[in-house]
C-alpha cells in the first residue's frame, strides 16, 4: 500500500484532488507494484531480447468521494488475471480512516518499441503467482457498447502535443488525453459538477507534433443518464482514432 499527501498543484479549482492528477498517483502506485512483483520496466528489458514497454489499453475509475488538499491517502493496487495478451489490475484509494474514496480497473498489454505493435505477454509474466485478493472487480470488455454509439459533437478542441505529454515510450502518456478531454467539457458542468466515473478505451498512439482533435457529445442512448458525456479524440488529419470515452458527472458536494 502506498501513502501520499495531496498537494497544491494536485488539486482542482474546488481544492479538490484532479482526476488528471489521482491517475498519476495510480500509475506511480501501479508502476512500483510492478516492479515488486517482477515484471516492471526494467524486467521487460532484462528478460526480453527485444525493447518492450507497458501500455494501457482500457480504464475505468469510479469516484465516491474527493479528498482535498492536504489530505492523505492509501492506495492499494494489485495485478488479477493474466491471459496471453493482457494483464489486467485493480486500484482502491482509501481515506486514512478507511473510507472508500475511489476504485479503479484497468487493462494493460505489452508493445514492441520497435515495431509498434502489440505483442504476447513474456512467459515469465504469464507464469507469475498473482496474490490473492478476494473481490477483483470485473474484466472491462475490450469493446464496449459506447464505442458504437451515436457520436454528434457539441464542442471540439484542437490540440498539438507537446514535449511534455510524452513519456519514455515515446508516446502520449495516457493521463495527458484525460486532461485535454476534461477540458473540453461544457463550463457550467466543469463549475457546477464533479466527475462521477470515467470509462477510457485507448485505440492507438499519438506523438510529439501530432495534431489532435479533442470532441465532446450528449450520450443520447436510451439507457444513458442526462448527465453522462462521451469523447473522441482523433488524429486531425487522417481521423483515426486515438481514444473513446464516456463519463458520467454529479451535482458537487
């Protein structure tokens, strides 16, 4: 379990913890259980013959409660399943008195640095020993139903990525579509509202220079809640697909 201390520059316009900033944290957190369990960044390169690096594939996080600045909290994570191509893991954030702030699931695959394709996880993370835990939350599907939906955008960003939105597998990080997306939501919603739980599909990578397009539209499915949102970003010029998203938003506190 990891402990940190919520600073200033991790919060929001309320005080309170940004989502942005809270997966950081999950991915710090995510990064050093790795490690202890074997097959971090440095095991990739150690055990293999060829450059491989982690990315993530599918996210959801689900927010109970924010903590603001100067609180401190736990997070738990821990690797669940493990299948030839993914490997997939769970997040609890807990205030210190033990109060379930937020859970989050998430998928990861392995890459080639080189060819930049997916690849089969190595065999000696196939054959790890995952610890027990006794309530994993359930496997996100690879394709799920908002990846289909009707998508009429309401607001549109454009976005040139920055030196600072990659990472050292020389892509976007994945926190850094979060942030563009967040702040292409209407202004009332951002002041009036905090974010309730974020679903993330990740189709493909972006790099330095790249021109995206950043699109927000009203979830106008039956089944969906007047206050859910869905997201695209794409590659401006040829359209493709980098990421979907749905989020749903609440009245805040």
């Amino acid at each position: 379990m990891d402990t940190f201390t919520l600073r200033g520059y991790e919060t929001d316009a309320h005080g309170r913890l940004s989502v942005p900033a809270l997966m950081n944290i999950l991915q710090e957190s995510a990064n050093r259980n790795a490690a202890e369990h074997g097959f971090g960044m440095a095991d990739l390169t150690q055990f293999s013959q060829s450059a491989l690096g982690w990315m993530l594939m599918r996210f959801r996080l689900r927010m109970y409660h924010y903590p603001v600045y100067g609180q401190t909290i736990q997070v738990m994570t821990y690797p669940t399943f493990v299948e030839k191509y993914f490997i997939y893991r769970d997040f609890r954030v807990l205030a210190e008195d033990g109060t379930l702030l937020a859970d989050a699931t998430s998928t990861w695959l392995v890459f080639s640095m080189e060819k930049r394709t997916m690849v089969p996880l190595p065999d000696f993370i196939r054959n790890l020993t995952l610890p027990s835990h006794p309530d994993p939350l359930p496997r996100l599907p690879l394709k799920p139903d908002f990846q289909t939906a009707p998508f009429s955008p309401i607001l549109e960003k454009t976005v040139e990525v920055g030196w600072l939105s990659i990472d050292q597998n020389q892509h976007v990080n994945n926190v850094a579509y979060v942030q563009w997306l967040v702040e292409c939501v209407e202004d009332e919603t951002l002041k009036t509202r905090e974010l309730a739980e974020i679903d993330l599909v990740y189709r493909t990578e972006s790099h330095w220079h790249d021109r995206l397009r950043v699109q927000l539209a009203i979830d106008t499915s039956a089944e969906a809640p007047s206050d859910t949102r869905l997201h695209r970003i794409e590659h401006s010029g040829s359209g493709k697909e980098i990421l979907l998203a749905r989020t749903r938003w609440r009245t805040s506190d």
